[in-house]
C-alpha cells in the first residue's frame, strides 16, 4: 500500500516537472477554478488517473492551447469548459429499480463521476447480502460509488422489515469487506437519537470505522434541542431540508445541507435562496438526487439538472459547479482528507484523481460533450462509452444474486384485511405537492 503510494506520488510530480510524458494533455481549456471561484483559460496534464498539473494562461504559460507538458494522447478542448465530476451526496440506487452497474451507465453520461449511495431499501428486504450484492456489482462499471453503511435497519423499531442489523451486525461486515463502506448512512431513528438509546449511539459510533469516518443524516423538521442533540451525535448532513429557515438552522449547528432534486423530492427550487441571499453558505451546502428514476435520469439529468436549476434560479454558474464538487467533497473529506491522489477530488488541481467534464455552455442545458472518469473516456453527448465487465468478472457475484431472489414472502390474505371503517373528521395523510 505504501508502496504504491510512494510510486503514484513519484510519477505525479515527475509528469508536473516534465521528467516524464503525461498519460494526456488537455489543452486550450476554460477550467472552472472551484478554488477561487472563476474561469481561467489553461491546460490540465493528467497520469495514472491523477491530475499531475494545471497551467493557467498568462501567469503559467504563453498560450494554453500548446502543450506545456510532453504527452502521448493530447485532447484539444476547443475552448470548452473543462469541469470536476459530479459528487452525487446521497442516493439510493434501488430507487432506480437497476443495479449498480447499469445505474453507472446512465450516472456517467450526465456527469455524475462519483456516487454516495445508502443501500438501505434493499438492505431492509435482504439484509447485509443485499449491500454485498451492490458492492460486488458495481466494481464492474467505472462509476466511483462510495457506498454507506445502513444504520437503520429496520427504520424504527417497531416495523416489520424483511432484516435486522444490530451494531455488532455492521462491525461484522465491515471485518468481512475491509475498505468496502466508506460511511454511515442516513441516521432515521431520530426518537433513539433524542433519547441517547444504546444500540443507536453504537450505531452511530459504527460511523468512525469507515473509510471516511462520517455519518449522514435525515433530520426533517428538527430543532432546538433536538437538533442540538442529533448534531452532538456526529451527524455531519442532512438531506431532508425543505426550507430555509431549517437548513439554517443546521448549517449555524456545523451541519452541511444537501439540496436534494430527484424524482420524488423536489427541494431546491424552495432552498435555492441559501446561497443567493449568502453566496458564502455554497461552501456548506451540496446537490444530491436521493432517487431518481431512469427515464428522469436519461431526459432530464442528475446533479447537472441541480446544476441547471440553480442557474436559472440565479445562482452563478461557477458557485453552482462548485456546490456539486468542491462542496460534496469537504462534506467527505475528498478534498483533503486522504493522502493519496486516487481518492482526492471536488476539483481541477494537482493531486486529484483526474475526473473531469468538457462542458458547451454553463447553463448546463445539455448532456455533457465529454466525460473523464480517472481519466478514461466514459461518456460522450449523453452516451457511455465506457466499459462494464461481465458478471461473471466478479466471483461471487452471480451466487449473491440469487441468494436475493424470492424476497416478497406473504401469508395468505383475508378478503377483511381490506375491509376499513371511515369516519368522517378523522385525521388523513396529506400529500404534498411535488414530493
């Protein structure tokens, strides 16, 4: 592991001091400086799926569409805007109802490079086999999916779920697939969290033996202190936020806010005067789908639809890249938080893993013309171009499927369990518009 460290950090620097050719050069760029907020023209020189440097024109060099740096592959950007990936902050992929290597497919081609998926509906049905299953499936794609750890499972004590998975369930598997889950998800059980119940906290406390050591939140309409209590757990984002006044109140509380835009909830549109009324809270808020169902996904986009909405809600353009890179990646400690470049990213600079978009326009009215997934070409005018390797490519993948099928189990129904007595004034279910 050091080693490959050590050998990746070489070959980073040597291509930065132009010891050795870089893998590819894109030149004559607009790069979205996520940093300093604002377009630059330059060029980007990447090796091993790693960003080795970035020229600006005037201060760095003469005229950015002329390779600086020696390469085998040199990619003229045409005077394109050259972008991070997209940071997707929360998703469940069931809510697709694909796996996760076609998931990847439709992901890429709108610009999303890196997924944060809690795969707790499916883990709710099948148990910790069903988060092996995704793990498995989606190393075949070249989608970068960090998946969570379901904290709750069940969602509160008393539903009737198809598994139970205590804390001692979660240390287990984590033994069992070592670097395999990167976080804890969303934390639902608000009731255990206000009463400091046992098995909760040590849930929750689950958290800090993940890669990233963080734990995600789900925290709709809390306050005082309640809030107080559940941002003294750790719970460091909350996707759940449908006003303004409540995501400032867990932003003032250290808690990052996820704009969430996908196929059942619409959010940001109501959120959207976060940051135009404070441009500065960008850096504490990021975009994320939570579900988003295929045809949405093809038609409408992902994290580039946030993108665009932001936009035409008046956002700029740069701030709303920003929001769905630099932001989602402080939120997990991308940025900086690991040494090693293959895991860095959130932004066009040296030392991050080379996940990069070519954009026409920032209005973000179109599929991206280009995208680079640690540096390989994977998606083009909306369509994958990459690779998904067989099933069979992963061992134990195909025996995992079909340990999952024959899930729905239901006892003979009685015609009465349909029969219900209405009286008139008592409390319903609303809907809300929208969601």
């Amino acid at each position: 592991m050091e080693n490959d460290l050590v050998g990746l950090m070489q070959a980073l620097i040597n291509t930065a001091e132009g010891r050795v050719p870089a893998d590819v050069v894109f030149t004559n760029a607009r790069i979205v400086d996520v940093y300093r907020l604002r377009v630059a023209r330059g060029q980007v020189a990447v090796k091993h799926g790693c960003i080795a440097g970035v020229l600006f024109e005037g201060r760095d060099c003469e005229d950015a569409a002329v390779p600086a740096w020696e390469a085998e592959r040199v990619v003229d950007c045409e005077g394109r805007y050259l972008a991070p990936g997209f940071i997707d902050g929360h998703l469940h992929i069931e809510s697709s109802n694909i796996r996760p290597s076609e998931y990847a497919r439709m992901a890429l081609s709108r610009g999303t490079t890196t997924a944060i998926a809690d795969s707790h509906e499916i883990a709710n049905v099948c148990g910790l086999d069903g988060l092996a299953f995704m793990i498995e499936d989606a190393q075949r794609a070249p989608l970068d999916i960090k998946f969570m750890l379901p904290s709750c499972v069940p969602a509160l004590p008393d539903e009737q779920a198809g598994a139970q998975i205590s804390a001692a369930d979660m240390e287990a598997f984590m033994d069992e697939h070592r670097g395999a889950i990167f976080g804890l998800g969303e934390m639902m059980n608000l009731p255990g969290v206000y009463g400091a119940d046992e098995e909760t906290c040590r849930r929750i406390a689950v958290g800090a033996k993940t890669v990233s050591g963080q734990v995600d939140g789900h925290a709709p309409m809390t306050a005082g202190n309640d809030l107080n209590a559940y941002a003294a757990a750790g719970i460091i984002a909350d996707h759940e936020n449908t006003g303004v006044e409540e995501a400032l109140d867990e932003i003032s509380r250290g808690m990052y806010v996820m704009l969430r835009e996908g196929t059942c909830s619409h959010d940001l549109a109501a959120l959207a005067p976060l940051i135009l009324e404070n441009p500065a809270l960008a850096r504490r808020c990021c975009f994320a789908t939570d579900d988003r169902a295929p045809s949405d996904a093809l038609n409408i986009g992902m994290i580039d639809n946030a993108c665009r909405m932001a936009v035409e809600a008046g956002i700029d353009p740069v701030v709303a890249v920003s929001m769905a890179t630099l932001s989602a990646a402080d939120i997990f400690g991308f940025d900086h938080g690991d040494l090693c470049a293959a895991q860095r990213r959130g932004a066009i600079a040296p030392g991050k893993r080379a996940d990069i978009l070519l954009l026409d326009d920032l209005a973000f009215t179109a599929a991206p013309h280009r995208v680079y997934s640690a540096g390989e070409l994977v998606a083009e005018d909306g369509a994958f171009v990459g690779t998904v390797a067989p099933a069979a490519s992963r061992p134990g993948l195909e025996e995992l499927e079909e340990r999952l099928r024959g899930s729905v189990k239901l006892p003979e129904l009685d015609l009465d369990v349909f029969s219900y007595e209405f009286r008139p004034g008592e409390p319903v279910i609303d809907v809300i518009p929208g969601n």
